[in-house]
C-alpha cells in the first residue's frame, strides 16, 4: 500500500491573512488544516464554540446563541480535561515553515510564494479560523468609547476611569506587563486621558491589582461552593487518611459527580490538600496531647520511685520498667524511649534547680551568721580598748585571756575568712598609727630643743625636755611615747652591734684573702708571719681586734693545707677544686716553652682570684644589707606569728570543748599555758582550723628559712 504524502506550509497574503498551502494538491484554505490542529482544537472543532482574538487576548464566541465570553466556558473547561487525560500533547516545532507527512515518508521540500512571510501573529490566525466568511464574530460587548475633552478631564476619577476603558478594550490582563500594555494601547487617544507616564502607570498598577482581586474573589466563591460538598466526600470514604495522595484520590473519585463539579485541576487539588492538612493537624494535636501525657505521668513515676539529683539515666530507667505504673498503662509504653530519657532529663534539671536553691539559702543563713559574728567580735575588741586593755604594741597573749570565754569569741571559732587574731591585729595596726603620730609630735619637740634620746635616757629627763612643748599630749600618751622610743633606741643599740660584728667578719675574710699575695707559709706561726702581713691595708685595718687577725691567718693556713692535701690526691698536681677547666697536657711542647706559659698564665689566675673574691664580697654584703633592711618586720611577724598560731590552736579546743558539751579546765597564772594544750590537742586544731592554720604557716616559712 503507497500512502499518499501531504505537505501542508502556513503564509500569509499581502493583507496580512493567514493561509495553508498544500504542496502536493497545490490546494489552498483558509482555515487550519486538521493534521496541523491539536487534540483541543479538533476538539473544539465539534462544539458550538470558537475562539477567536481581539488586541492580543482571546475570547469565545458561541455560533448559536451568537454570545461572547471573554472567559472559557464551563464546557470548553470540562472539555479541555478530558482531551488531556485521554491525549498525549505534542508539542510543534515554530519556524518560518512546518512540514507535516505521511509516517515513512520524507516530506517534500516545497517553494513559498513571494508573498509568504513567516508565522502570523494569534490576532491573524484567528481571522483566518473566520472561514469562508472572511469576517470575525464580535467580541464581547464595552461600552462606547469616552471622548476627551478640548482641555482634557476636568478630574482624575474621570481620566482614570477612560484609562480603564481603554485597557478592558485592549484585553489586559493581571499577567501583563508594561510593556506589554504600553505596545497594545500607545496609539489609541484614550492613552492621552493622563497627561503623564508615571499617572498612566499608576492606574494601570491599580487596574492590574483590580483584576487580580476579582479573580481571586471568583475563586474563592468557587471554593466555597465546592468545599463543603467536597469535603463529606472525603470524609465519608474510609480509605482517605492523611498520608492518601492527590492521585490515588483524583483515581478514587473519577466518576463520582461531587468530585466531576471542580472542573479546574488546580482547584480539585488545592480543596484536597486542605482536607488532608486538617487530617494531619488533628493527628498531629491527638499525638503531641498523649506525648504530654505521657510524659506527665513519667514524671509522676519518677517522683514515686524516689528519683533524686544523684540518680543515674540507667538505674532510673530500670526502675521505671520495673514499676507496675508503666507495666498497666498500655499508651505509657507506647512513648519511645528518647521521649523518656527527655522527661528525665527535664525533672533531673528541676531536682538539680531545687537543691541548689536550697543550698544557696544555707550558704547565705552561713554567711549571715558569719558576719554576725565577726560584728560581735569587732565589738568586743573594741570595748577591750575603751577599757584600756587594747592599747598601740599590745600583744595577743595579754589580751587573750580576757576574751577566751566570751560567747562572741567562741562563735568566731571554725569560721571561714578573718579569724580572730587578725581581726585583732587590724585594731592595733589602727592604734599603732595614732601612736606613730604621736611619735613624730615628740620627735619634732625633740629637735626645737636640741635633744636625742639615747638607750641612757631616764623618764626624767624625757619629761624635761618635753617640758614647755607645744605637743598636746596627755601624761598617758607621754609615757606611751616614752616606751615606744625606749625600745626603739633599745633595738637600735643592738643592731648597731650587729653591724660592728658583721663589719669585722668581712675585714677579717678581706684579710684572709689578702694573705694569698704574700709569701705565707703553711708551716709559719702568726708570729713568724707578722712581718709579712703587716704593710697590707687588710691587717693595719684590724689594728684594734688581734684575735681577728689571728683567726683570719688561722683559717688562710688551713685552707692552704687543704689545698696541698689535694694537690698531692690529684694525678696531673692541679687542685681538684679549681673553677677552671684544667689545661690539656700539651706532651710534644719543650719543658721551656710550658714553663713559660704558666709565667704568663699566674697573673690571669689571680685576677681571676681576685675578681671572684670581690664578687662574693658583694654578694655578702647584699644578702647582709637585705637582711638588716628586713630584720625589724620580719621580728614583729615572727612574735604575730607564734601568737597567732597558739591563739588558733587553743580557739580549736574550746571550739571543740563547745562542740561536745563540755569545757576543760585551763589554768590562769597570768599568761596561758597555751604550750602545753598545743601538744595535747594539736591533731584536732589542724583538722577544725586548716584554713587560718595555713595562712600562719605562710608567714612562719621564712623565718624558718631564715634561722
């Protein structure tokens, strides 16, 4: 069997009308060939319907009833599904020719006339759809057009309402653009009803927006006239569940008429998902209200099982599956077991919550209490010094037995931060201050009158010389200040005497050092060696002290004997001591040439003696000087620290005679024993009292350094 090949090309004439051209029955028509339709026009081709265009946008036209629509009728709508679900689209190539054969056939190539030009335009297609006629239907009905006026429209709302009648004439529609517009109205007159763009794109703006709320508003009358109806449906078929999709539904429900009346896909699809997002929301609600519940009741169990800050995940979760709560409750188990491992977490958190709030009310009923006490005992300090008991260089030990049966001394006992002994120490700090005033008011009485007090100062003459003094003292302050600078002057002999001695230890080194420059033998006597020592700066600086020049030669002849011990030990005859490294033995050098070099390395070697000599010196003098500086302080803080650390230890017993109900007895001949009670005691002082304790041995370490 041949079969026939037919080739259909598309031009246009000189008017600008749409034809088809045959090639092989060389045939012409005006209207649409039916190869080159598509499944919706043959379609359409058999209703009482045609579409048609008019300024770019299409419209209906009803052969019979001879009416318009601007919009799809509600058959074509129904129509154009139905051809979708039952027809594959295909989608035609555009070009400036289309070629359609016969299957198995080559298409023929076809010449176009010199008329022909290339695809027209939808408005030229649709007066070529006319047929034989040659003419359109009408469009739509709009009212007549509004003419402008000489001088234009007297107001906007007129001017804007012949600009809307210009763009319903022209088909905008919401989905146009400007541009789409201002190329579809620009040469009609009404485009002149504004007299500016911005006024001309603003009203069309508002009418975009205008026909985009009538849409929507059609819609949703639509809807609602659909959704009630729609929703029973569903509601009544028991195989809809909130995970049923769109097309297993849309197959469901093909031929039932409720479902038949939402003719637009998207709207059958969209009234769907609604009902099935409210399925969700409630299954969503019934599952988060029993995960609530369950939880509550978790909560409860734990309670019930005596769940506490120290619990551990594991065992509560035993506990738990072990109770009958959660063996009974069937939805109970139901609750994973991260649901239960949250509910704990949250009721571990309110436990923890819980125990810190009360233990930060007992930290702070503690602290209270604390100060309370230390208030108390500030108190009591300072009643001991109205009563002149606490006075400038009081010591702890005159003081302490007047307070160590007193109830605010004791409740100060085991107390973290100021113990008692410093709280006291700040006083007379404070009452040492006002003395040391005093002091310079004496001192610049003492220099008007041009006297110094002296360890040989009798109070009487101390009174003296303060007689006629502008100083302002009372007799009780005179005689403070006479104390004060008697132990002062007392402290300062000594110390003077300390000086002398360390003075004369250091001459006596510098002379045993300046002995090795001389010619000394080790087996001289001092007196056979006098007259070599004698014009050394070092000796004639000991004139006074003979047993210090004797000492110093004693020493210089032991340490030389030392060194010949140790020479004599030693393989190469060099001291085993020498801060040098000792010089290889150089084997091949005549005896000559080493014998001059050890000439010329003796006076390198002593100055070397000589400079690390100077360099202990100094170091002496420094640790010397450093040592008297802090000689003074470091007394007072020895005396502060031994009474600090007996009134500690003994405030640890009666914190824990007060503890056990009882009190020891202890002896009062003037100062405690408080020797004695350390030793008895001393384990639990340590173990009552380590934070004071600690600061005490702080300030004991350098001393026992120093000793």
């Amino acid at each position: 069997m041949v079969v026939s090949q037919v080739v259909w090309t598309e031009h246009r004439n000189a008017e600008g009308r749409t034809y088809w051209f045959n090639a092989n029955t060389k045939e012409s028509v005006w209207e649409k060939p039916d190869v080159l339709k598509t499944p919706f026009e043959r379609a359409l081709a058999t209703t009482v319907w045609k579409e048609y265009f008019s300024g770019g946008r299409k419209y209906y036209y009803n052969t019979t009833t001879k009416e318009s629509k601007w919009e799809m009728p509600e058959e074509l709508v129904q129509l154009k599904d139905n051809v979708e679900k039952e027809a594959h689209a295909q989608s035609v190539a555009a070009g400036t020719t289309r070629l359609i054969g016969a299957p198995g056939l080559p298409p023929t190539p076809v010449p176009i006339p010199e008329q022909s030009t290339a695809l027209v335009t939808p408005q030229t297609a649709a007066a070529a759809r006319a047929g034989a006629n040659g003419t359109l239907p009408p469009r739509p009905n709009l009212p007549e057009d509004p003419v402008i006026p000489h001088n234009g429209f007297a107001t906007h709302d007129e001017a804007e309402k012949a600009f809307w009648h210009l763009l319903r004439k022209a088909g905008v529609d919401p989905n146009w653009t400007w541009d789409q517009t201002m190329r579809a109205i620009i040469t009609d007159p009404l485009y002149k009803s504004f007299n500016s763009l911005a006024e001309r794109k603003t009203s069309w703006q508002k009418f975009v927006d205008h026909l985009r709320t009538k849409e929507i508003e059609e819609k949703e009358a639509r809807l609602s006239k659909l959704r009630p109806a729609i929703r029973n449906m569903l509601k009544g078929n028991p195989n809809v569940h909130h995970y049923t999709t769109f097309p297993t539904v849309d197959r469901l429900f093909a031929a039932h008429p409720i479902w038949q009346q939402a003719k637009v896909l998207e709207e059958r699809k969209m009234l769907f998902e609604e009902y099935i997002q409210e399925l969700k929301d409630k299954d969503l609600a019934a599952a988060r209200e029993l995960r609530v519940r369950n939880m509550e009741k978790v909560v409860q169990l734990f309670k019930m099982l005596g769940v506490d800050v120290l619990t551990r995940w594991r065992t509560a979760q035993t506990s738990l599956a072990a109770s009958d709560g959660w063996r009974n409750d069937e939805k109970l188990q139901t609750l994973p077991e991260l649901d239960v491992l949250l509910a704990f977490e949250d009721y571990s958190r309110v436990q923890e919550r819980e125990y810190e709030e009360t233990k930060n009310r007992a930290a702070m009923e503690k602290r209270k209490k604390e100060r309370k006490a230390r208030e108390g005992f500030r108190a009591l300090l300072q009643e001991l010094v109205e009563a002149g008991h606490v006075k400038a260089r009081t010591k702890w030990k005159e003081v302490y037995p007047l307070l160590e049966k007193d109830e605010r001394y004791e409740a100060m006992l085991g107390n973290p931060g100021s113990n008692p002994l410093e709280m006291f120490w700040d006083v007379v700090d404070e009452l040492d201050q006002v003395l040391d005033s005093k002091v310079d008011k004496v001192e610049d009485a003492f220099k008007n009158g041009d006297f110094t007090f002296t360890v040989e100062t009798t109070e009487e003459q101390y009174r003296d010389a303060l007689k006629g003094a502008d100083h302002g003292l009372d007799d009780a302050d005179v005689q403070a200040v006479y104390d004060h600078l008697h132990d002062r002057a007392v402290k300062k002999q000594e110390e003077e005497k300390r000086r002398a001695e360390r003075k004369l230890r250091h001459a006596t080194d510098d002379l045993r050092y300046a002995l090795k420059k001389t010619n000394v033998e080790v087996t001289m006597t001092y007196e056979e060696a006098v007259p070599m020592m004698q014009d050394l700066p070092e000796f004639k600086a000991l004139e006074e002290h003979e047993e210090a020049r004797r000492a110093a030669f004693t020493k210089f002849v032991k340490r030389q004997k030392e060194k010949l011990r140790e020479r004599e030990g030693s393989d190469d005859g060099g001291s085993t001591t020498s801060r040098r490294r000792k010089e290889p033995v150089r084997e091949r050098e005549p005896e000559r040439e080493r014998s001059r070099h050890r000439e010329a390395e003796s006076p390198r070697r002593d100055r070397y003696r000589d400079r690390d000599r100077e360099r202990e010196r100094e170091r002496d003098r420094d640790r010397d000087r450093d040592r008297d500086r802090h000689r003074e302080r470091d007394d007072r803080k020895r005396v502060r620290g031994d009474e600090r650390d007996r009134t500690l230890r003994r405030g640890s017993d009666a914190f824990d005679d007060r503890r056990r109900g009882g009190k020891r007895e202890r002896e009062e001949d003037g100062v405690p024993d408080v020797d004695s009670k350390i030793r008895e005691d001393s384990k639990r002082a340590r173990t009552e009292s380590e934070a004071p304790r600690a600061s005490v041995s702080g300030a004991d370490s350098p001393e026992e350094g120093e000793i």
